[in-house]
C-alpha cells in the first residue's frame, strides 16, 4: 500500500498537511451525533476535546478502585505488559486491561463512550490498544512530545489518520502535577521524523520516547501555528479525547499529587493494521491489536 505519512527515512525533517479527515461522519449529520456542534466544532479545529460528568461519581470511585488493585496485585509481577519507570521499580503503566480484565472491557465497550467515537470516526471501532498510566507523587517521570498516529504508522502499520484515543482521568489533573499537555491545531500537520527504528523500539520508548519525537524546529512551527499550548487539567472522571495526529506530552510529576488515568485507543475497522511501514518487525499485540478487531458492540454497558 502505498506510504501517505512517511516518516523516519531521512535525515531532515518535513511537515505536511493531512491527508484525511478530522471528524469522518458527514458534518451535514450533526443533528445525530451524540456532541453539541460546538463540541464538533472545537474538536475538529483543535485535535482535542474534554468532556465533564459523563460518569458518576459512583462509576469513577470505582474505576479508582479497579486500577489502584491491578497495580498492587502486579506490584511484584514480571510481565512485558507492564512498565516501569525508567530510574525505579514503579509502575509506570500495565498495558492490554481492555483484554485481560473484564471490568475494564466493559469500560472499554461502554455504549456512551461508542455513540462518541463511533461518531467522530464515523463507523465501527474496535481497541487498537489500552492501558493505565500511573504518574506517582514526586518520582512520575515524563512522556516526550510525539504524534500517536507517527508511531502507530510507522512502527505498526496503521495505515490512516482514522483514530483516536480516550483518556479518563482517574485523579484530578492540575496544572502542576504532569498533566497532558496538546499543541492545538497541530493534527492538522504531520511531522515527518528523523532517525530509522530501531528493532524492538518499543521496550525503550514505553520507558522513554527518543524515536518519533519531533524537532525542535517543527515543534515550535506547531505551537506558534496553533497559538501556543493546551493543558488537560480537570476532576477525576474528566475525559480527554484527542485524534490520532495530535501532538502531545506531559512533564515530570514533582508534586506530592498522583495523576492516573485509563487510555485507550479506538481504531475504524476501515483502518486496520497492515505490515509496519518502517520495514521492521511487528509490535507485539498488547501494543498493536491485530487479531481481536471485531467492532464493539453497543449492547456493553459500564458495571
């Protein structure tokens, strides 16, 4: 198939305009969708949207119970799915909670978080992946700046900008504790990176991102293009959804304050993975979902 956002081939970085829309259900259908057109309207000019309340408190206390029991029962777990930090043995995320554990496949499945993305992406979607982020107090390290979409399409094989990922806040994100931080507008262009990749890049850059990561130079073109940058603070139970090409980080955690959330990563089952486009070996499924792709029903609901 043919390479519309190579990237990783040469030595000098280029910046080009998408190829693809941002929001794939015809906007003359509007009226069906389950956002406001104003919430449309932001999140196709932005990359990004925050949506409050959408679950009860009673739903969110339990998701905090979930993923703070699946970090103690992994605390002394040795597993390629769950990473460490980089300087400690702490657990800096446990990946694939959509297909491992019940609870969080419901969550994953649930018909309120469907009608959205099912909307926004406009067909069915399955979980290209999932996983739980855990940023401690005073020792949570950072998330270097980078395009999802870059890497699932070079290291994976996603062949289009056809995706997007959820993330729900599991503590409050303030401004100071290592919160998610978006460059608006920059989904719109797409950064081509340089260096090659590595084989097996992914058990480093989980850890510490050094391939795929922009350029200074092209960077600062985004931030200045989009009119500076963007921090998802909010309440516990915030969500934050942000298309596939938007680019994004968040700073270290030297604050007494956690910020945890459940990430997960919806792709079109029009979209889904072929052969790597870095010409290097495949990621292994709980990164890159290849066999279990059958669209999400909407008959699952959060327990």
């Amino acid at each position: 198939m043919q390479d519309f956002y190579p990237s990783r081939v040469s030595d000098k970085p280029q910046i080009t305009k998408r190829k693809d829309p941002v929001i794939h259900t015809d906007r003359r259908l509007d009226h069906e969708a389950p956002l406001s057109k104003e919430q449309l309207d932001f999140y196709e000019k932005n990359g990004f949207l925050q949506i409050e309340n959408l679950f009860s408190e009673k739903e969110v206390a339990a998701m905090q119970k979930a993923i703070f029991e699946l970090q103690d029962s992994n605390k002394h777990t040795q597993s390629d799915k769950i990473i460490r930090e980089p300087d400690s043995d702490e657990i800096r995320s446990i990946f694939s909670v959509d297909q491992d554990d019940e609870y969080f496949k419901n969550i994953a499945g649930d018909e309120r978080l469907l009608k959205i993305v099912n909307h926004l992406l406009g067909s069915d979607v399955y979980v290209h992946q999932s996983r739980i982020n855990y940023k401690p107090g005073f020792s949570g390290k950072e998330f270097n700046w980078h395009s999802d979409f870059e890497t699932w399409h070079t290291e994976d094989g996603m062949p289009r900008m056809r995706a997007l990922s959820m993330s729900i806040a599991l503590s409050d994100n303030y401004i100071h504790n290592g919160p998610l931080m978006l460059v608006p507008g920059s989904h719109n262009y797409y950064v081509s990176c340089v260096g090659e990749t590595p084989e097996n890049n992914y058990k480093q850059s989980l850890q510490t991102q050094k391939v795929g990561v922009p350029d200074n130079d092209s960077l600062k073109w985004l931030v200045e293009k989009g009119g500076g940058l963007s921090v998802a603070t909010g309440k516990a139970g915030t969500i934050t959804i942000f298309e596939s090409n938007t680019m994004h980080a968040s700073t270290s955690n030297m604050t007494p304050y956690p910020r945890n959330n459940l990430f997960m990563v919806y792709n079109s089952v029009e979209n889904k993975l072929l052969e790597p486009f870095s010409g290097a070996g495949k990621r292994p499924e709980y990164i890159a979902v290849r066999k279990t792709t059958e669209p999400l029903g909407k008959e699952t609901v959060l327990k």
